[in-house]
C-alpha cells in the first residue's frame, strides 16, 4: 500500500514540475510573451490583464504543489 501511494506522490511530483515549467514560460517578460496572446484587450483596474492574475494564481499552486511534494519526498526517502 505504500508503494503505490508513492508512486502517485511521484506523479504529483512529476505533474507538479512539468506545470511550473510550463506556466513560468508562458508568463510575459518585458515584450508582452505568450500570455498576451490569450488576454487580448481585457484589462483590470491594475493594467494587469485577467488571463496574466490567473496564470499567476496557477503558477503559484504548482509551485506550491512543488515544493510540497518534494519535502515529503525528502522526508520519505
């Protein structure tokens, strides 16, 4: 039983690390990127587009989801 729920922490893992790879590509740098291919002309209050706040939010539970997973990796192996 332990193996298996070790299997999938490591597929957590592996889901975890592929996404923050993939989403802090697609942030925008200094000429707009990826990203604002997506928000077009929707901007909130801030000048921050509503796709660039959510790409954020994502960003952040993968990097969390990260950080996690490798802790209890550490401490489990």
């Amino acid at each position: 039983m332990g193996s298996v729920l070790l299997n999938i922490l490591f597929v957590i893992h592996i889901i975890g690390s592929l996404g923050v790879i993939l989403l802090v590509l697609l942030h925008s740098g200094r000429g707009g990127g990826i990203s604002g291919l997506f928000s077009g002309m929707v901007e909130t209050f801030d000048g921050s587009g509503i796709v660039e706040k959510n790409l954020d939010r994502l960003t952040i539970i993968a990097g969390l989801t990260f950080a996690v997973t490798t802790i209890v990796l550490f401490i489990l192996l």
